[in-house]
C-alpha cells in the first residue's frame, strides 16, 4: 500500500537517530486473534481510543464548557455535539493512515515534503503540545494545592515527578497503560455524572441545545465579556487538537497486523474505528457534563471567578448553589473534592498521552529520539516556566486577579494550537483521500472526502477568523484601544504567515504525492 519506513538505528548517547516503525517498542507487540467473537475482539482492540479521547476532555476543555453553561445556559450543547463528531472524523482518518500505510502522520508527511519543512512543523507541533501541557501543569497543581494545601509554586515543581510515573508505566506494559488511563477516564466521568444528577438540570432543555441555533454563533448578544460565538470558538478550539491526530496515527499499529491480508487491515480499521468512537463518545459526555454544570449547579451568574480555583469555592459556597440537595451535600465538601480529584485524574492521563506524541513527532519529522523520561521531563520543565512567571507577576494582586490570571494563561496558551492544526488535518485527508497511498479500498469514500473537507476548511477558517480575539488576550481583560488595535495588525500577520506555510505544506505534499506515484506505478 505504501512505504514503511525502514529501521535504522546509530546510537548517541541517549539522544540518538531514529527512523523506524512508529513508537517501535510497542509497534505491533499486541495480538488479536482472529477467531474471536465481536465484544471479545473489541475488548482487545479497546485501548488506543482511550489515549486519544483523553486530549478532548483535557483541564483546557473545562473553565470553556463551565463558562458557556453559566452564560448561555444549554445553547452550546450543539457545538460539543458538533466539535464530537469532527473530532470522530478526524481520528477515524488518522488511525486508518497509520493502519495501512504503517507510517504515522508525522512520518507520512515527512516521506514527502522537505527536511526543512520537517523541522518547521515539528517546532510548530512541539509549541501546540507544549500548550497543553501549561493547562495540565496548572490544572494538576491547583488539584494537589485544593486537595492537599500545598503551596502553588511548590506544587507546580512537584508535577515535575510525574516523570516518576511515567518511567514506572513503561516497565508494566502497553495494555496496561491503556487500562490505567481508561480507569482515569472513569473517575471523570463518574464524579461528574454524580454532581450533575444532584443538581436535577432540565434534561429537556439540554437535549434541545443539542438542535444549533443561528444564535448559536451570534457575535451581538454579550454576556460577561462572552457572546455565544465566542463561546463556540473556545470550546472548538480546547476540543479538536492537532497533536490527537499524530498520536492516534501511531498508537493505533500497537496490534499485531498482516498487511498482506486486506481482510485483516480491514478488521483492524473496523475495531479501532469502534474503539475510538466509543471513547470519544464517554469525552462528549464528559464536556456535555462540565457544561451542564455550568447551567444546573450554579446559579445563574453567581460564579464570577470561573478559575479551577473559584469553582472549587463554588462547590463549597451554599450561597452558589442551586438545589438543596446539592447545599446539602456541598457541606460534607465532597462536590469539591471530587472536583479536584477529577482535575488531577485529567492531569494524569493527559501526562501519558502529550509524552507519547512527543516521542512520534521528534521521530516522524526529525528522526530523534530519546527516552520517554527525559523527553517528559524536558517538555515539562519548559511549560513550567510561564507557570512560574505567572504565579510571580500576580503574587502582590488579589487572590480573584491571580485565579483571572492563571486563567487567561489558559486560554492563551491555545492559541498555539490554531496555529498548528491546519497542517496536521489537511495532510491527513489529502493522504486519506489518496488511492495511491491507501489503495483503492481503503481510501474515503465520497461522503467522508465532503465531511472531511468541510470539517478542514470550517475550522480552519474559524480559527484564522478569532485569531484577533485570540491576541488580544493577551494584553488582559480591559486592553485599550491601542492594544486592540496592535492585537488585530499581528493576528493579520499571524494569519498571513500561517496561510503561506500552509501553501508551501500543500505544493510540497503534492509533489511528494506525485513522485509516490511515479514511484508506485513503476514498481507495478
């Protein structure tokens, strides 16, 4: 079907050459038998979805879905439900490439394009998962700070020996990781389902918001510096991330395949497709909760510090509180340390999944590569850094200035992923649509190719359209006329830039395509 990357290994010291199999340690190391019966082999199959439905539920998604809950009640529900299906799209594609190419999203796109292409897409990659990682150090510290009173700066250091845990899962196993973080997944899941069923919220209503409305994506209607677009964006751009579609490409050739057999391949796609449907369902849930909470267990408007910190308070604050059997049980402080129990479980999970597509994207795009440990702990250390400069800028402000803060550092730190997204989807469905590169079974069918373009260029566009919103984040809540004024003329520029490293992506796939081709139909 097409080139898999041959195995090479020259050893530097700990940072050495790499242009083998995707994650070559696990590469491939699960058998399924094919004898098996459907949930059997599901159940065997289940793992790699998991992984990846953990970037859609990630701290980054919730402070979006709490805030548009309190401010628009259930009119967002939509853009979940939509940003949910995008994202099964997307993985779908991303798994299917990494399946019968056997080379991951990285790998494929650097088969055709240029060693200096490669190393500007890595660095734009390593940006957006260092992004992440800014919201899993704070959400994992103000978890240890809520749950156990450790100082913020200190606990921010001791995120730090989540390196610890990583080096203790690589010794117990792939299939074990996969059941860890499923585990994980549950805890969210459960802590949320047990609050929300608490606060009794209007089932109708919600299922109603599930219907978009054209006051979905209304940019005139303003509720607490927020309009249902604004909204919308922010949950569509804290769901739907670059770096899933490189990790799900890899982690999903974790099952022992014979590419010489397509009813095998075919299989395989089958069962990771359901695998990671499943998974990405249980993340809807989970962002649909967090919204609902928004809407049910506070009352309207009371929760003004939407921070991971002012929603702890909330959950202990009777006054905030919407139904008496919510107050009642807020005084025992469960809802509140569940919370926070649940912030630290989405932490970890996301500790496990942002190393590993580390690893595939130094691989992939720059054939490095070096222990999973150090990788962690280097990336780790970096995002740490703002943290702390953050922590100290606000130190002499108000307690609700350093959680608005902590907050804005957040949403910021997203912006690097509309930076980085259209050039890992439109790689993706170029290569997906190709039947040179999947063969004339396993290329998208004509109703995937229309879903797929469509979901490209809407969210393409929809984040070169808030990139000014975007910016202007960055110079605080109240920034002057000047600001915005300096915030629109750099978002222009951004958006110039990406536009034409967009361009330069696209020539160069399609003369790498092209080549493949050549190549493909002389070997023939």
């Amino acid at each position: 079907m097409s080139e898999k990357v041959s195995s090479q290994h020259k050893k530097q010291g700990l940072i050495h050459y790499a242009n083998g199999p995707s994650l070559e340690e696990i590469n491939g190391t699960i058998d399924v038998p094919k004898n098996w019966g459907f949930w059997k082999t599901l159940f065997a199959y289940s793992g790699p979805g998991a992984l990846v439905a953990v970037g859609y539920m990630d701290p980054g998604n919730w402070a979006t879905s709490i805030t548009g809950g309190q401010n628009f009640g259930y009119l967002l529900m939509s853009v979940i439900l939509i940003s949910s299906l995008i994202a099964m799209l997307l993985q779908y594609m991303a798994a299917k490439l990494g399946i019968v190419s056997q080379m991951d999203l990285a790998q494929a796109i650097r088969a055709r394009t240029s060693k200096t292409l490669g190393v500007v897409l890595w660095i734009m990659t390593e940006l957006a998962i260092m992004a992440t990682d800014i919201a899993e150090v704070i959400g994992a510290a103000i978890a240890l700070y809520l749950l156990f009173d450790i100082p913020l700066v200190v606990a921010v250091f001791v995120t730090v020996l989540d390196v610890l845990v990583l080096l203790l899962l690589t010794k117990i196993g792939f299939r074990k990781i996969e059941a860890i973080v499923v585990c994980l997944i549950l805890v969210i899941l459960l802590v949320f389902v047990y609050q929300v069923v608490l606060s009794k919220p209007d089932w109708g209503g919600a299922f109603a918001g599930l219907m978009p409305l054209p006051r979905t994506f209304s940019g005139s209607e303003e509720v607490a510096g927020m309009t249902p677009l604004t909204g919308a964006l922010g949950i569509i751009g804290a769901t739907v991330m670059p770096h899933n579609l490189y990790l799900h490409s890899a982690v999903s050739q974790t099952r022992s395949i014979d590419h010489s057999d397509e009813e095998d391949i075919a299989r395989t796609i089958r069962f990771t497709t359901w695998d990671s449907n499943i998974q990405l369902t249980f993340a809807f849930f989970v962002n649909s909760l967090l919204l609902i909470m928004g809407v049910a267990v506070f009352k309207s408007g009371a929760v003004q510090d939407t921070s991971f910190f002012g929603l702890f308070d909330a959950l202990n604050n009777t006054k905030m509180l919407s139904n008496p059997i919510l107050i009642g049980v807020a005084k025992s402080g469960i809802l509140s340390t569940l919370f926070a129990v649940a912030l630290l479980a989405s932490g970890q999970n996301s500790t496990i999944t942002g190393t590993l597509t580390g690893q595939v994207i130094m691989e992939g795009f720059v054939h490095m590569k070096m222990p999973l440990w150090m990788r962690r702990l280097i990336t780790r250390l970096i995002s740490v850094v703002p943290v702390l400069i953050c922590v100290a800028m606000t130190a002499n402000e108000s307690e609700l200035a350093q959680h608005a803060a902590i907050n804005d550092l957040i949403e910021n730190s997203q912006v690097f992923l509309a930076f980085a997204l259209p050039f890992s989807m439109l790689p993706l469905l170029m290569m997906t649509n190709s039947s040179v590169e999947m063969g004339e079974r396993f290329k998208n069918s004509t109703w995937v190719k229309i879903c797929g373009w469509l979901s490209v260029i809407v969210l393409t566009f929809l984040n070169l359209y808030n990139m000014p919103d975007a910016i202007t984040g960055f110079f605080g809540d109240n920034p002057s006329a000047s600001q915005q004024t300096s915030a629109t003329i750099i978002a222009y520029i951004i958006d110039v830039l990406i536009l034409a490293l967009l361009v330069w992506t696209l020539v160069e796939l399609h003369r790498g395509n092209k080549r493949y081709a050549e190549e493909h139909a002389n070997e023939d």
